[in-house]
C-alpha cells in the first residue's frame, strides 16, 4: 500500500464509507419496522402474552433453549414447541409443572421453576404467540 | 513506561486474567454438563453456569480494554491521564458491582434475583448476554461513562493520533450501543431486532475498532515501522470492518420475524466480513516482516500475529462457514454456532488483551521493555496450549454441530433434538478434553507471570 493511495485517502473511505452504510442500514431498519406488523404476530399480544415473556426472562429460559434459534444451544428450540407438543398449551403446562426438583440421574433436566398456575398459563400463551410469528419457514422441521 | 499514569492499567489487566480463570473454570462445568446432565443440579443448573461463563467473559474483555487504553492513551497523547484517580475508583466500583452480580447469579434463583434487583421497574433481564440486574446495567453505563470521560479528556489536552481516535471512536460506540440494552419491549420481534444492535455491533462492529487500535499500537511499538503506514493500514482494515458489518447485521435478521429481503442483504455483506480479518493479518505479518528494530518482547509479537490469524480462522473462516442464509437456514441455532462464538472470542478479542498485557505488563512492572528469556518462553507455551486447545473445541464442536444438523435438520427423518444430543455425546466429550488443555495453558500464563531472570535485551 503505498505510491498513489495516501493516508487521507483511507481515512476519507472509512468515514464516507461508515456514514454512508449507517444510513443505509437505518433506512432498511425503518422499513423492517414497517413490514414487521404484518408478520410478527402483535394482534396476539395481550396482558397474559406480556405476562408470559416475563416468565420466560425472568427465569433465564435462554440460558439452555433457544427461540427462533437464539440462545443457547442445551435444550430444545422452543420457537415451534407449540405445534411440536400438538398445538396444546396443556401439553407446555403440563411438561414445565412435572419437571422433578431433582432431576433425572445422569441427564439433563429442565430445573422445577414452581410457577403458578397464571404463570404456567401466561408462559404456554407466549410460547404460543410465538410460533405464530412468520420466521420465514423456519426451523426446517418440526424438530426445531 | 513513560508516564505515571499508565500504571493504572495494571490492576485492570491483574482482574481481566482473574476472571479470565474464573470464565475457563465454568465453561468446563458446561461441557461436562453436556455430557453429565445432572452435574452440580439442582445448585447449579446450566443456564446460571453459562450466565456465569458469559458475563465473565464480557466484563474481562471489558477490564483489558479499559486497561489497554488506560496504558496506550497517555503514550499516544503524550501526556498523562486526566485523572488516575478517578480510574482507579472506576475500576474498584466496576470489580465490586461485577463481582457481586456473579455472586448473585450463584447464591438465588434468577427469578429471585430479578426481584429484588427491582426488574420489574424497567425489565431488562432474561435475556442472552444481558442477563445481568437492570442496576447492574446502570451502573456499567456509569463505569463506562467515566471512564471515557477520563481518556476522552486525555486524548484531547494531548496529541492527537489516528489510534487514539479509532480506539476512542470504538469505545464510544461501545456505550453507545450498549444503551439498546434497556430497550425491551414485549414484541419479540423488536425485542430480537434491537438486541442484536448491543450484540452484534458490538462484536462485529465497535469492537473491531478496538481491537484494530490496540493491534496498530502494538505494531508500532514492537516493529519501529513508520507510523504513517501503520496507520494508513488501520483505515482501510477499520473502513472495510464497518462497511461489511452494518448491513452485515442482516445475517441476524433470517429467521427471527424480519422480512425476507435480510437474506439478501444479510447474506451479502456478511459474506464480505472476512475481509477486514484477512486483511488484520496480512497487515500484522507485513510489518512484522518489515520491522525496522528486533523488539526483546517475543511473546508479545506472538500473541499481535496470533490473534490476527485466529480472529480470521474464527471470526472470518467459521463466521463464514454459516453466513449465507440457505446454509444458516440448517445450521442456525446449532452447535456450529457454539464453534464459531468460541473461536472468534478467543482469536479476536481475548488474544488481542493478551497481546497488549503482554506488551505492556514488563513494563507495569517495572522492567525495560521484556521479560525474562525465560518467562517468555512460558508465556509462549501458553500461546500455543491455549491456541491448539481452542482449535480442537472448536473442530469437536464443529463435528458435532454437522452431524447434529444433519440428524435433527437436513435428514429425510428428522431426529429430536435430545436423541440427537445424545448420539453426538462423543465430540462433547472430546470438546471437554480440549477444554482442559486450554485450562492448562491459561496456568502455564499465569504461571510465567512468576518467572524471574535477567531481562531480556534487544538482540539488534
């Protein structure tokens, strides 16, 4: 690098350049916001979803599953779990309640949270919502 | 060291390599975790293991760049810091806060601890990387705030350099992105979206120019190659990080509930992301190769090549590997994601802390320029165990996250993810032994920290 090409050259490319692709980036990033009504499922928010996200934050759910493939990666995705465990709620309900406080000898077991009742409910409901979300076809399979 | 006040970087980079330890020892009950389900449950479940592996991870990254610029700031603006003391306070309240969120993550439950840190005022938590209380938010926001308040201070009653300014303009991206963390809105679309605008323009965006600065300073000092070139190189390496990276960020955006255009775009510009990783090394074995005096320091030029070449293999190579959206379509949220985190971590932002403590501990402690032949030659083998035992976490991780997206993803009967799990069991069990070299050699770091003898000397 030398001959032609000076330091001011390179310095004029990296803020033209930077400035230039933050603007196209918000530009693309107002339009998402735009598009997103139409797919992120908003209509299905309600008090009992709210309730469920916070469930699943407050209880560091990420910290082994993942959703829509954002996680980690020790549990299962739970994006679809709710088709996956036959479009019922029942079936989440009754999966996180039966967790044994003590685990399974030798494998890994999701810990006992003792939610509520209106806690299991609010968190199935979320869980629901999401699967709702249009994800591009994603994951390739019900196995998540 | 030219200036007194450089010598605050040293308790910074003294806790980076402390929690450094305590990372490595949790990322070693993970993967056993993987393959022992029931090791340490109930008291220590894996989601609170892996916070604990994480969080350490950030805040040490976060104390040896702070460090780094603490020490290279004062040189570069050929004065000294603004206020030493308001550093070292820094530092105590940013150990103190951060050692009692730990504690907190291991002493009561999450749901506990979200409570009583008073979550529900402005909920924040839960969420992957910023797991940690809202106040503990808060006040790394203030930590971060001070601190560049002091160096920005610094760089501007001193000299200005193009380090200075690339390092300063990270940092400030840095907190300013940081701020998207207290956004969290219930739609977990626009949750997601704006998540990634911490997480990945951090570690795809700002950071990069951190790691860039600190790399340049590295080289002029080690190599005595003319600073003009130097710094003509950090441009183009820093312009092409920032160009690919923005609209790179649309490789987040394939699955997630954002319109289908992202594959385009993600696809694209990540593609291109490589580039200024590729370009880190050619750059660092350039000047090393066209060094103008032979620095005493060996094992620091090791670690500035070394984290070149590995932040390209790892963040370049394995980022690569899974970018483009048909591939990511099988491979997203898979153990191929795990491979590539570990190895871009390690090759981009843990060696390049290493390689500036490295440059800049003999002198925080005292010596010339370099440790002993001895020490360094430890030092060296830490590199290495260190380096190869990443390699191979990476390649077991690698090999389980091929076949896991074969069984549970591409096959004509997909398998669920738990059968799967277990039928991939020997790779994690391997990860597991390459995870132990690497404890070993971060001992063997330590360990050379200990050793004394006669400073080496420039052999030219």
């Amino acid at each position: 690098m030398s001959g032609g090409f000076t330091k001011a050259m390179a310095r004029n490319i990296f803020y033209g350049g930077s400035v230039f692709f933050i603007l196209v980036f918000l530009a693309l990033t107002f339009d998402t916001t735009t598009a997103l009504p139409k797919r992120d499922n908003r209509a299905a928010i309600n008090e009992t979803v709210t309730l469920g996200k916070k469930v699943w934050e407050d209880n560091n759910c990420i910290g082994c599953h993942t959703l829509l493939g954002e996680g980690a990666y020790f549990a299962p995705e739970l994006g679809n779990v709710y088709i996956r465990f036959g479009n019922s709620t029942e079936a989440i309900k009754g999966f996180i309640a039966g967790r044994p406080k003590d685990g399974i000898p030798g494998r890994r077991s999701m810990p006992q949270f003792n939610l509520s009742a209106e806690e299991l409910e609010a968190i199935a409901q979320f869980l629901k919502y999401t699967s709702e979300i249009n994800t591009e076809n994603w994951p390739p399979n019900i196995q998540g | 060291m030219q200036y007194q006040s450089q010598a605050v970087a040293k308790p910074y980079f003294i806790a980076a390599i402390g929690l450094f330890v305590g990372q490595i020892l949790f990322g070693l009950i993970l993967g056993l975790q993987y393959v022992v389900g029931d090791f340490l449950f109930p008291e220590i479940p894996f989601n609170v293991a892996r916070m604990v592996h994480t969080n350490l991870l950030i805040v040490w990254l976060l104390f040896g760049f702070m460090g780094a610029t603490y020490y290279l700031i004062p040189e570069e603006s050929e004065t000294e810091l603004h206020s030493p003391k308001l550093a070292l306070a820094l530092f105590w309240i940013f150990l103190v806060a951060g050692a009692l969120t730990v504690l907190g993550y291991l002493l009561v439950p999450y749901a506990t601890l979200a409570e009583i840190t008073g979550n529900d005022l402005l909920p924040t938590m839960g969420r992957e990387f910023l797991e940690q209380p809202t106040i503990t938010k808060i006040g790394i926001v203030i930590v971060v705030l001070g601190f560049l308040f002091n160096v920005t201070m610094t760089v501007l009653k001193g000299r200005k350099t193009v380090v200075s300014t690339i390092l300063l303009i990270g940092l400030w991206g840095l907190a300013i992105f940081f701020l998207f963390a207290f956004y969290n809105p219930t739609n977990l679309v626009l949750d997601k979206v704006f998540w990634w605008w911490v997480v990945h323009l951090w570690v795809e965006g700002v950071w990069e120019l951190i790691m860039a600065a600190i790399l340049a300073f590295i080289l002029i000092k080690t190599t005595g190659v003319d600073r003009e070139i130097i710094e003509k190189w950090l441009y183009v390496i820093i312009a092409m990080t920032l160009i690919t990276g923005i609209i790179g960020t649309g490789h987040h955006y394939y699955w997630i509930g954002t319109p289908g255009y992202w594959q385009w775009w993600g696809s694209i510009f990540s593609a291109l992301e490589p580039i200024p990783f590729f370009m880190m090394v050619i750059f660092a074995f350039n000047m090393v190769n066209k060094r103008r005096r032979e620095h005493p320091n060996k094992a620091a030029v090791l670690w500035a090549m070394g984290t070149a070449v590995m932040a390209f293999l790892g963040a370049g190579v394995w980022g690569f590997m899974h970018t483009l959206s048909p591939v990511n379509y099988y491979t997203h949220g898979s153990q191929i994601t795990a491979a590539h985190g570990h190895m871009a971590f390690y090759g981009a932002y843990a060696m390049i802390v290493m390689a500036i403590i490295s440059y800049a501990m003999p002198m925080l402690r005292g010596r010339e320029a370099a440790n002993s032949e001895k020490s360094q030659i430890m030092e060296m083998w830490a590199f290495w165990l260190m380096t190869v035992g990443m390699v191979f976490i990476t390649l077991f991780l690698t090999g389980a996250g091929i076949l896991q997206t074969w069984l549970q993803r591409v096959s004509d009967n997909p398998e669920p993810f738990m059968v799967v799990q277990d039928k991939i069991a020997l790779f994690y069990w391997m990860r597991e032994v390459a995870g132990v070299v690497f404890l070993i050699g971060l001992l063997v770091y330590i360990a050379s920290f200990f050793i004394g003898g006669e400073e080496k000397k420039a052999t030219a």
